[in-house]
C-alpha cells in the first residue's frame, strides 16, 4: 500500500486481501499506520499458496531499502495505480 504521493510504503500479509485493502481504505483501524499516514492505495501484491511463504515475503520486502521497494512495484505496476478495483477480476 502507498500513499497518493507514493513516498510512504506499507506492506502486510492478509488470507483476505480485497477486505484489507478495503478496511485500509474505509480507516477501520484509525490508529493504524496505513490511516496515520493515508496509505489507501495497492500498489502491489502477490499470492503465495501458504502463509509460511506468504510471510517470508512480506519479511524479506520489509527488509529492504526504499529504493528496493520503488523498484519492486515499478516493476509490476510502473505507473503506480491503484490495483484494488482488479481484484473484482
């Protein structure tokens, strides 16, 4: 998840990815970092076949630096838009 000027990354691991994002979007957590800093776009994503692998992922792009994250969703979505309505797809 990004914010709308694409300079704050969040990044989790979700069985329900389309209810997250939504509840990212919609502030139902309003202490949450994404709410905290507006972080209402899915900018990418990836499914694993279990959550072991999931969260190896999600350690291992934490992990990384800001360029390694700007590159990451560069790659698979380079101008940046919001994924969430594909999900209906």
């Amino acid at each position: 998840m990004a914010n709308s000027f694409n300079t704050v990354f969040y990044t989790g691991v979700t069985s329900d990815l389309q209810g997250r994002v939504w509840q990212h979007k919609n502030n139902e957590f309003p202490k949450s970092f994404t709410s905290k800093y507006k972080c209402y776009k899915l900018v990418y994503y990836t499914f694993f076949p279990n959550i072991e692998e999931a969260i190896d992922e999600e350690k291992r792009i934490k992990r990384g630096s800001r360029q390694q994250k700007i590159d990451l969703v560069a790659s698979e979505n380079p101008n940046w838009v919001d994924l969430y309505d594909e999900l209906d797809s």
